[in-house]
C-alpha cells in the first residue's frame, strides 16, 4: 500500500526555502520515496486554498513515511524549514 504526503506551502522566506529543498531528497532517498510534484497554485477550481505551493512525495507505505518523518536527517531540517515556509503536511495512503 503506498502512501503520499503532500505539502501545501507558503514561502516565507526564498533563501532558506531554497536551502531546504536543496537538502530534501537525500532525506527521502532510504526510505524508497519518490518526489513525484513541485509547483506554484495555478488557479483555485472550488473552496479556499491559502497556499501558493504544493509537494507531492510518494513512499512505498505509510511505515516509510513516519521513518523518514522521525529520523535525524529530516528533523534536523524541520527548523529551517518553519524559518522559510509556512507548510502543512498531509499523509494518504491507498
């Protein structure tokens, strides 16, 4: 069962924004995770979208998601990553 988390990102600061995507895949990479989008809102079809930004990461399975979540290599980012962005993670997995 594979599961996708998907980020709904509002860029707070460019710099370190850049930074921490530069440092993102190899995070991903033991876990078996794949960066399948990165992209601006291009328009909003229904409701309210207050984000700018989307990520869209497959894992294998919702296991690999916690691990990668939970180890040292991504919770070091995670203060960059509040510095540079508003962003709010969602998991689903099929």
């Amino acid at each position: 069962m594979s599961a996708c988390v998907i980020g709904h990102i509002t860029v707070k600061d460019e710099e370190k924004w850049a930074q921490y995507r530069a440092q993102v895949p190899a995070t991903l990479a033991p876990w078996g995770a794949e960066l399948l989008f990165r992209g601006q809102r291009a328009d909003i079809l229904a409701g309210n979208h207050a984000h700018t930004d989307t990520v869209v990461i497959r894992f294998p399975d919702a296991d690999a998601v916690d691990a990668w979540y939970s180890s040292p290599e991504y919770q070091a980012l995670i203060p960059l990553r509040e510095s540079a962005a508003e962003i709010d993670l969602v998991v689903f997995s099929d």
